[in-house]
C-alpha cells in the first residue's frame, strides 16, 4: 500500500514521467497539422511527444492560466505578439542562440522574439500584411505613396457606381494605421514606457491614413459593416485592401474560375523617396521553452527538428502557413506562386511591434482613435496623436513605475 501511495505521487508530482516524453502545445489548425509532423521526428530521435491542440480563441488565457498552475506543456507554439508579456510572467525561459542559423531568419520576424536583446522563441511561421489589388482596374501595383494617390483618384473618377471605393480599410482594424505609421519611421512607444505618438512621423503617417477617408477613397466602416469581403471585392465594389496570406487562400477558394484572373497581390507601397516595399508588420507564430520543463534537450530537438527547412515545406503544404526560414522558400511550388511572391519580397521588409507586455492593448488604442479621425471627429492628424498620446501614456504610467523599480524584463 505504502509504495503505491509513493508511485502515485510521484506520478502526479511529475517525477515519474518518461524522461523519453515531451509535451509541445499547438494552436487552432497547427495544433491538428503538427500531429502529421511528429512521428518522423519521434522514429528520428525516439523522443516522444505529446500533442495537445488548443482554440486560438482561449489560447492566450490557457497559456496564462498553465503558467499560474505550473502545467504548461514543455514546448508551446504563441503569438510572437505576446512574447513580452510571457517573459514578464516568468513563463518562458531564453533560447540559446545557436539552437538554429539566425542568418536564415527574416531580421523583422527574428526580432519579435527578442526582449531586451534576448532570444526567447523561435519563429515558426510567418505572416505579414501586402497589397491585394484588382489587375483588371489596377495594371501595374503602385510603388509609393504619390502612385498610390494617384491610382485611387483615377478610379474613383472612372468609376460610375456611386458605392464604389478604391480601398477598403476597415475601421476597427489596428494594422493599417500602424503600418502607415511605422511606413514614417514612426517609435509609437520608447523603451522608457513613454507615448511617442506626438512625434512628426507618426502624425505624418496618421495623416495618410485620414487623407485616404477625407477625400472619399475608402469607406469609414468597420469589417462589421462590410457584407462580404470577398464577393465585394470579386463584383469590383472596391479595388484594394490590405491583409495577410490567409487571404489568398480565402479568394482562391470564394471566387469564381474566371475572377482569379483579375487580382493579384503587390507588396506595400512606400512613402515618396522611402525604399521599396515599404515596411509591414512582422507576425506569425514561435516556439517557446516553458520554465517548468525538466527536459530542455529534448525540447530543443523539437523546436530544431520543426524548424528544418525540409519540415517547414512540408508543413506549409499541409497548412499554407508561410515558412520562417529563408532556405524553405526556394521551394520550387512557393517560388511559382505569383499571389505568393510579393509575401516574400514584403518579409524582407518588416518592422516588429514594441516589444511591451501592453502593444496590443496600445495599438488596439490607436484604432479606436484613428477611427473618429476617419469620422472626422477630429480636426486633423494632429489634434488626434495628441489625444491618442495622452491615453496611451496614462496607460503606461504602471510599466514606467515597474521599470524604475528595476523588474521590467
């Protein structure tokens, strides 16, 4: 009886878990395509893994909740948006930096895994945001800002239908005011914790993106407000958005034989004198160490064995997610796809969010008041940065405090 007591113990305390045996978290649908992935690894090392697959809906709070508990798994796959946030927890632990070649990496991927000049995560895949166009309106992609203006004030003096807009930019969307911002060179939060949406940069970007609402070339409604992207955009009701690579897979599979000739995709223009593409942002998703593992070598062999580039490949053609490494894409199916081209170009150009426990909370913010601005609710780019910097930096007063204490990550 005494040893059974000891034996169950053990078991739950973890002490007698198979040293042979890791535990990797994935999320939404990578969490169910990872599982395809495993066995070679485990026939490779004989290291087995158990996979877990959790909703990106509850994701975020699970992760969280597992950290409080102590139950994380021992390698998990995260938003590389809540990287700071889970190294202010304490959750995860730094990465060597040689676990994978970094000159491999997209340097604007590669930084958002690194907080205060240390690697905690490794991109897994990537995404990032370009320019989805009609070529039946648009022939040649605009390549600056002035090209940009230009093109739209042509199609809306072509146009004959009065509910026609050259671009759709959805109001409660936070990624199309930032990225004009960051287009500028704009700071949005210094590592001082301090607001720095006063600064000329980011007034000049806000500016932009008001402009594209003030002189009628994009609707001021949100994606609530939009009936159906993909028809709409297929029917001509509109000629440009910005979005992701999700979306090329979305109007493969919702336009007609004959619509997939008449749109493509086009890196971001940049503002007037600014290299080609302009910037975009850095996202995608990494894999992580948790601070409870026991099994460090073993974790890392996962987290190497999913960043091959033959791995990568193969798990972009099971789930269209776009590889981290830069060897994966001369994958002869990624180099022939035209839609997905200008992802590759674009990834050369990307700029990574303030690496702040607060960033989405902060950028959401910035929607919020670049939406009244579309509104016109304020009276130029100007008077709506100050009113955003004077939320935002009362929204920071606590990270200033912790930083002064000493014990900001």
């Amino acid at each position: 009886m005494v040893a059974l007591l000891v034996t169950a113990l053990l078991a739950c305390s973890g002490a007698g878990r198979d040293p042979d045996r890791i535990e990797f978290w994935g999320l939404g649908r990578e969490g169910e395509v990872v599982a395809e992935l495993i066995p070679q690894f485990e026939r490779e090392t004989g290291i087995k893994v158990d996979v877990q697959q959790i909703p990106w809906t509850a994701a975020h709070e699970k992760i969280l909740t597992a950290h409080v508990g102590n139950s994380l798994p021992d390698v998990a796959q995260v938003g590389n948006s809540w990287m700071a946030e889970l190294v202010t927890v304490g959750a995860i632990v730094p990465l060597r930096e040689n676990l994978v070649p970094r000159d491999d990496y997209f340097p604007g991927i590669w930084e958002t895994n690194v907080v205060n000049g240390t690697l905690y995560g490794i991109p897994w895949y990537v995404d990032t945001r370009v320019l989805f166009y009609r070529t039946d309106m648009i022939p040649v992609a605009p390549r600056t800002w002035s090209e940009l203006l230009a093109t739209m004030e042509r199609l809306k003096r072509e146009s004959k239908h009065d509910h026609f807009y050259p671009i759709i930019l959805p109001t409660n969307e936070w990624p199309q005011p930032v990225v004009f911002a960051l287009q500028r060179g704009a700071t949005l939060v210094d590592v001082q914790g301090h607001a720095r949406f006063e600064e000329q940069q980011f007034i000049d970007g806000f500016a932009f993106y008001g402009e594209l609402f003030r002189r009628g070339y994009a609707p001021a409604v949100s994606n609530s407000q939009i009936a159906n992207l993909y028809q709409q955009f297929g029917a001509g009701d509109f000629a440009m958005f910005i979005s992701g690579p999700w979306d090329v897979g979305n109007l493969r599979m919702r336009l007609s034989a004959e619509q997939q000739k008449t749109w493509s995709t086009a890196p971001l223009p940049a503002p007037d004198g600014a290299p080609f593409p302009g910037v975009s942002l850095a996202g995608g998703s990494s894999l992580v160490l948790a601070k409870t593992s026991r099994k460090t070598a073993a974790a890392e062999k996962l987290i190497q064995f999913l960043s091959r580039p033959d791995i990568q490949i193969r798990f972009w053609e099971l789930s269209n997610d776009l590889p981290a490494r830069r060897s994966a894409w001369q994958a002869p199916k990624l180099v022939q796809d035209r839609e997905i081209a200008a992802f590759r170009t674009q990834l050369d150009r990307t700029v990574a969010l303030p690496r702040i426990p607060e960033a989405e909370n902060v950028v959401i913010t910035l929607s919020e008041y670049g939406q009244l601005m579309a509104r016109g609710q304020f009276r130029d780019a100007r008077a709506a940065a100050l009113a955003l910097d004077a939320k935002v930096e009362r929204m920071l007063e606590k990270r200033r405090w912790v930083l002064e204490q000493g014990t900001a990550p």
